[in-house]
C-alpha cells in the first residue's frame, strides 16, 4: 500500500515534491495503489518510484522523469506521458488505453501492457519489451523500435509509418492491416509467423528480415525492398509486388544449410502461392507473383 505522506506531499504540489527527492536520494518512494487520477505530476522526480497499481487515469505527468519506476498494471489511460523518461521503467500489464506517450522508453518493460489507441508517434523503443502487448488501433508513427521485442503483439490496424523496426522481433505479432509505409525499416526483423494479410507495407524496407511461414495474403509489398529476405512456408497470394525489389530471398529454414538464393528483380516469374506449399521443396527458386 502507498505511504499516505509521500501521495499528499506529491499532490501538494511537484515543486515540494522535487525538493523532497532531491534531499533524500535514498527513499524509494511508495506509491503504489495510489489514487492520482487527473493528478498534475508535470516534470516530477518519480525515478524508482513504485507506482504499481496507481491509478494515474487522465493525469498530467507530461515531462515526468519515470525511468527504472515500477508501474506494473498501473492505470494510465488517456494520461498525458508526452517527453517522459521511462527508460527502464515497469510496465508489465498496465493500462495505456487512449494515453499519449513519447519520449525515451528505452529498454522499458511493456509486457502485456494495453495500448491500444496509444498515441505513440516518435518516442524511443529501443530494446524495449513489448511482448505480449496490445496495440491495436496504436500509432508507432516515425517510433523508434530497433532491437524492441514485439513478439506475439496484436499490432491489428496499427500505424507504424516510417516507424525503424531494425531487427526488432516481430515473430508471431498480429499486424493485419497494419500500416508500414513510408519506408518503414524492418531490415533484419524477426517477422516469422507474423500474421500480415492486409498489410501495407509498400516501399517498406525488408532488408535481410526472416519471413518464415508468415502469412502475406492481399498484403501491399509494391516498392518494397526485400533484398535477402528468408521465405521460407511464407503463405502469399493476392499481393501487390509492383517494384518490388526481390534479390537474393532465401528459401531454407534457419536450422538448414544456405541454398541458392534467387537473384531475380522481376516479378514475372510464376509460383505456386500455397500455405502449405514450402519454397525449399520447390526444384527451381522462383520469386513471389501476384498470384
């Protein structure tokens, strides 16, 4: 349960509160449980704080400094989060719904966490762990995800435009409908099992990613670059592939030797587009049609 002391002197005011920190650095403060709803913690020292389970819904804590808190399955919706840093923060499980968050959330722990609706255009994921989320409807505009993992997301309809996604993991997230135009960087990802049908991933950039057994059916890959990319029981039909840069696709799982690659930019050449047809299985390597 939280200290009653510490919540009245954070809601007297951030001024107080700041000082208070600053003079004892050694006081981890107890927030946890606490009801801040609609509370104003505008550039507040809540470093290290707990704050699980604290009820921060509609708060101001624009500016705030987060980093290594605990707000495991704290409720944050529609909260203003713009410019904080939560790098290292706890967010195992808590409620983002409708919340806008940007700054640094580098390697911040999202585990679960609800985001849907999220506005999180801009702020920083790097090695961020966002398993396990839902971000459905969520805006990643121009975020930078490198090396997050976002394995078994629900990303459903989410606008990750221009988003860097560098060998982020991405195995088995859910991204139907998911935007990722604007040469969005997914070079080297782990999209294995990925579930992309209706993706638009038009001028995308796929250098080198792991599209193993994941599903592309009526996914836009026009203008894409899928340079080195591994296909292996990749399920496409009804693509869009207009421009679509295919050099040197791999058509072997990760546990087999390298085979030849295939070389060819065209995407003349035929394929039969199965799921349950294995490109290895095939006797001449042929790029992705449109089938």
């Amino acid at each position: 349960m939280a200290n009653d002391k510490q919540v009245a002197m954070l809601k007297k005011g951030v001024a107080a509160w700041n000082k208070w920190r600053e003079k004892n650095p050694s006081i981890r403060p107890d927030l946890s449980d606490a009801d801040l709803e609609a509370a104003n913690v505008h550039e507040a020292n809540l470093s290290g704080a707990d704050l699980s389970g604290a009820d921060l819904e509609a708060a101001n804590v624009h500016e705030a400094n987060l980093s290594d808190a605990d707000l495991s399955k704290a409720n944050l919706k529609v909260a203003d989060l713009d410019g904080v840093n939560a790098s290292g923060a706890d967010l195992r499980g808590a409620n983002l719904t409708g919340a806008n968050l940007s700054g640094d959330l580098r390697g911040a722990y999202l585990r679960g966490a609800w985001l849907q609706e999220a506005a999180l255009n801009g702020a920083d994921f790097r090695e961020a762990n966002l398993s396990g989320a839902y971000a459905m409807n969520s805006y990643f505009m121009k975020a930078n995800l490198s090396g997050a993992d976002l394995s078994e997301a629900n990303l459903r309809r989410a606008d990750l435009s221009e988003a860097i996604l560098h060998r982020a993991n991405l195995s088995g997230a859910d991204l139907r409908g998911a935007d990722l135009t604007g040469r969005a960087d997914l070079s080297e990802a782990n999209l294995s099992e990925a579930y992309l049908r209706g993706a638009d991933l038009s001028g995308a950039i796929l250098r080198g990613a792991d599209l193993q057994a994941a599903v592309l059916i009526n996914a836009d890959l026009s203008g894409a670059d899928l340079t080195g990319c591994r296909i292996y029981g990749v399920s496409a039909w009804s693509l869009k592939l207009e421009r679509t840069n295919q050099q040197n696709l791999v058509i072997t799982r990760t546990d087999e030797p390298r085979s030849p690659s295939i070389t060819s930019r065209s995407h003349s050449s035929s394929i039969s587009c199965s799921t349950t047809r294995r490109f290895a299985t095939l006797s001449t390597p042929l790029p992705l049609k449109q089938c």
